[in-house]
C-alpha cells in the first residue's frame, strides 16, 4: 500500500511500507550505464528533484561517482536516515565467503556505513573473468541457501536493512521461501507496459514481497522505445504529462516503486512529477493491454551458452515460465 510523506522542500513523495517495516521511496534515480556522470545526475536528483531513492550495483562500475552524489547532497542538508540506496551483489560474489566482502567493498565505494537495500543481482553464480556470451565453465552452480544465510547475517548486523533478489523467477522464489529466516522486502524485475509480467507481481503481491520496476522506460540502448509508443503518446498528450511520466506512474498505479534512469536533469525532475494525478482506470487498462510483451533484460548475452550450457536458452534462464 502506498503512502504519502512530504520532503524537506515540501514536495509530495509516495513511499511504500516493506516487510520489515522500513519504507521505500516510490520513485528511485536508476544509475545503470551512468558512468562518471552519475554524480551530477545523483546530486540534482536528490537536490533538485526531491528524490530519496538511489539504485545502484556494483556491477554498474559507478558506485564512487553515486557515493560522491551523495555526499554532496547531504552536504546540502539531507539526513542519511532520510535516503534509501540500493546496491547489488554481483554474480562472480555469489558464494557464502564472498557476499561479506563485496557489500564491504560496496560500502567503502559509495562513503556509507549501511544500505537500506542489498539485492542478489542475478540468481547465476559467473566465474571471475567470464567472457559474453559465456564460455565452457563460465556459469556455476549457485548456493542459494549459503548464499542467503550470509544476506540475513548482513540483515543482523545491521550493514543492510534489507535484504532482495532481482531476476527471479516463481520457482526460484518459491525455493528461497522455503529455507529462508527473513523474507526478501523486496524483489527487482523489468517491469513496462511492453513487459508486464504479471505472473511474478501476482506472486510477490501474494508473499508480501515488495516489487521494484526495473527499466521502466523500456531501458537503453537496445531496448524498448515505449517513449513513442502510440498509446503511451495518446494517453500522455490526453493527460497533458510526458510519456515518461505516463511510464512511471503506470509502475506506481500497479504498486510498484520505480526506478527510472536519467542523466539529463530536465527529464530527472520531470520522471518524479507523478503524485498529484492518476492514469484514469480506461487509459491504465489500455497501456495494460499493448500486445508484443518481451523482455528487454533477458540475459542470453550473459549466461546463454547454447552449447555448453548450464543454460542452453532463455527459457532455461527463467525457468520456463514465460
Ligand atoms: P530506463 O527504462 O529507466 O530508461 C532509461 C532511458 O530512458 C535512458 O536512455 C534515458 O536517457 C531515457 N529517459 C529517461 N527519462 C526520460 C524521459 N522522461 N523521456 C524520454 N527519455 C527518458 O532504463 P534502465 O534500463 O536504465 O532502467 C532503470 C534502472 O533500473 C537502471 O538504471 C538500474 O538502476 C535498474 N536496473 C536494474 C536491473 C537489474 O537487473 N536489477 C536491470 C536493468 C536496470 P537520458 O539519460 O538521456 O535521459
Ligand atoms: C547486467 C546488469 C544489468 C543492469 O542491472
């Protein structure tokens, strides 16, 4: 359910409650492929656009310029404790001994002494150097319970708030489930009109997992121009808002928190001018049925080895459930 809070500059700024009773902003600035600009785009977020929500990863290679952003946003004036920042644990980290270091190494790059949010990145374990796509060797089998355990012990002693997966599937959730002390808060999935996977925001919605929407403007390069979507033009011009704003609010009106990336500082503020207007029900239902559903992040690049496997194919990757 989401609730409404107010930031230092008095904008409204939904949030959603989690399972463990934190909250998370309901627009985050998403930092993927932002590389050196990254500070700039963090500081007018969180200056500018009264964001409070930062996702980042290791794997970003822009932890240093995220961590900068923010401290010179709260040079400005905010409060640790009023900024909610996500990282990730990257795949060649995905063993028991390693998940303690990388969230150390991670803490040292962004200039933080805790994340409100630690996410499993990917649910396959990569070999240190592995080439795209993989060779022979390069995807390993996954202790997903080890590897768990150490997410909660970063939980207890309070270096993380929360604990999440990205990319799962409902198998691979369902078999978190069944070992797991502290519920995941939260769960991370390409989620857009032209990918709505339903199947597993039905089956966070019914577990209480909180979902976040990846890519919710149809992503970058290679991605998905949604920005020209005929609908999302329709409804946009009809609503006298942009069609990234149609984007995000589409994510929040299915109550997701969304995570959109931006370097230009126009459009940063313009993505979190969302709260005080709804998509009405007939428009909501229309983007709901843009037909061509596919995922954009569906990870052949990376762990597809069609010959060798682990994972032959796409459909190996999630488990067969699109
Ligand atoms: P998005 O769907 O957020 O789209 C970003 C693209 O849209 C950029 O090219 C950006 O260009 C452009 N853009 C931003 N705002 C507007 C606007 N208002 N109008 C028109 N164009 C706009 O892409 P991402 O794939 O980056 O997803 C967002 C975030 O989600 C990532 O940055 C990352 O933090 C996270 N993510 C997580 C994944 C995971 O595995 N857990 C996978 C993928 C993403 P410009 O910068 O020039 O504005
Ligand atoms: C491979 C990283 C995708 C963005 O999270």
């Amino acid at each position: 359910m989401a609730h409404a809070t107010f930031t230092s500059e008095g904008q409204n700024m939904e949030s959603f409650r989690l399972l463990s009773g934190h909250k998370i902003p309901a627009v985050g600035l998403g930092t993927w492929r932002s590389g050196s600009q990254a500070t700039h785009a963090v500081v007018t977020a969180l200056v500018e656009g009264g964001y409070r929500h930062i996702d980042t990863a290791w794997e970003y290679g822009d932890q240093r310029e995220v961590g900068q952003g923010i401290k010179r946003a709260m040079h400005t004036g905010l409060e640790r404790r009023d900024l909610f920042v996500t990282s990730k644990l990257w795949c060649t980290e995905l063993s028991p001994e390693r998940v303690r270091p990388a969230l150390q190494n991670t803490l040292k790059e962004l200039q933080l002494e805790y994340l409100d949010l630690y996410l499993i990145h990917w649910p396959f374990r990569l070999r240190e150097g592995a080439s795209k796509p993989p060779k022979a060797g390069d995807v390993l089998d996954f202790d997903m319970e080890g590897v768990w355990r150490e997410m909660e012990n970063l939980a207890k002693d309070n270096l993380v708030r929360n604990i999440g997966v990205c990319n799962f599937t409902v198998t691979k959730l369902n078999k978190l489930l069944e070992f797991a002390e502290l519920i995941p808060s939260v769960c991370q999935m390409e989620m857009h009109p032209g990918w709505r996977n339903d199947t597993m925001l039905e089956f966070c919605k019914k577990n209480e997992i909180h979902v976040t929407a990846y890519s919710p403007l149809g992503s970058q390069e290679g991605g998905r121009d949604l920005i020209h979507d005929q609908t999302v033009d329709r409804i946009a011009k009809k609503l006298n808002k942009t069609p990234g704003q149609v984007l995000v609010k589409w994510g929040l009106q299915r109550g997701t928190s969304v995570i959109p990336k931006s370097l230009n500082p126009e459009r940063i503020k313009e993505n979190i001018k969302v709260f005080d207007w709804v998509i009405p029900e007939k428009d909501f239902q229309a983007l709901n049925s843009i037909t061509d559903q596919k995922r954009v992040m569906d990870g052949e690049d990376i762990f597809v080895n069609k010959t060798e496997g682990p994972f032959r194919s796409v459909a190996d990757l999630w488990d067969h459930e699109d």
